[in-house]
C-alpha cells in the first residue's frame, strides 16, 4: 500500500516496473507479465462534507436503503454498478479467451 508504480518498462508487451517505496524512497524493478490499472479509490466527497453524513473513508454513509442523513439525498447508482459489474465479467472473459489460445 506504501509503493507507486514510476514506470512500466517493456519493448513489445509489459515486462517490468520501475517502483517506488512512498515512505523510505527506495526503489526497485518488478518483473511481472501484465499490469491492471486503478484509477484510484478516493472519494471525491469534500463538497458535501458538512452538508451529508460520511463514513471513515470519506463515503457518503448510507442505510439499507440508499438513503443518506438528508431526506430525499441517496447514493442509489445500480445503473454504474450493473455496468462496472458487467464490464468486469467482459474483460475477465476476454482474458480467459486470450490465454486459452495461447497453451
């Protein structure tokens, strides 16, 4: 959790990272034959602080039923899950078909 990718090395494909240690600063090269990027998993929340509830990782804290600390304020997104869930399912299966071609 404390290491950043710097770079990622590889003529054709990838083959390695260049990483670095955000706490002691040093760095390193991870071999590795494949990388999945995160866009990350900071909640962009910091305009309603104040106005809506948030948990400990700065969510918007909801109940059972979607409903946020402010009537008529909820977090139901099941279209972006559906799709995220749905997209997931797309490139693990893809994946499964490349590598079956390969062996």
């Amino acid at each position: 959790m404390d290491t950043v990718v710097d770079s990622v090395e590889g003529a054709e494909k990838v083959e390695s990272l260049a990483i670095r240690n955000t706490k002691t600063g040093a760095a390193a090269s991870l071999d590795v034959a494949g990388l999945f990027v995160s866009i990350g998993t900071e909640p962009q929340t910091a305009f309603v602080r104040g106005f809506l509830e948030l948990n400990e990782w700065e969510q918007v804290k909801v109940d059972l039923n979607m409903a946020s600390s402010v009537p008529g304020v909820s977090d139901a997104c099941p279209k972006q899950i559906a799709t995220a869930v749905g997209t997931g399912v797309h490139a693990a299966l893809s994946v499964q078909e490349y590598l079956s071609r390969l062996t």
